[in-house]
C-alpha cells in the first residue's frame, strides 16, 4: 500500500493527516500488506513514519530520482 505524498508532506504538522497515516499502516498490516511512504523530505517525515510503523519510504530524503537502467529502457521501446 502506497501512502501519498500529500499527507507525508503534512505528517509532522497536522494531526489528522498523521491520524490517517497511522490508521493506513494499521489496516494494510492487519491484510498482510506492506506500506511505502513516497514524498518523504525530512528527517523528522522519516522518523515519524518508523514510529507509525511504515514499511518502506521513498522521496527525496533519501536521494535525487535516477535515470532508468538501460534494461528498462529497452525494455519500454
């Protein structure tokens, strides 16, 4: 299950939005599912989302998009 960016980007200010983000890693791990945060920018988005129990996260954060391999551009022509 993939969490939107929007409500990573307010994760650390609004109470809700870290409500719904919680309430969405509960239900996908109660269905065995794993969670991926995306739009993740700051160490404390980060930290938040481990203490809410994210899975997996991706954003800048972590590093600048990179080019595709040359086996997925192949692989798309």
């Amino acid at each position: 299950v993939k969490i939107d960016r929007s409500f990573v980007e307010r994760l650390t200010e609004d109470t809700a939005d870290a409500v719904l983000v919680r309430l969405v890693v509960e239900a996908a791990h109660s269905l065995g599912r794993r969670v991926l945060a995306e739009g993740v920018e700051t160490v404390d988005q980060a930290r938040q989302l481990v203490s809410l129990g994210a899975d997996a996260a991706q954003g800048w954060f972590f590093g600048r998009p990179q080019p595709a391999s040359d086996a997925l551009a192949a692989a798309l022509t």
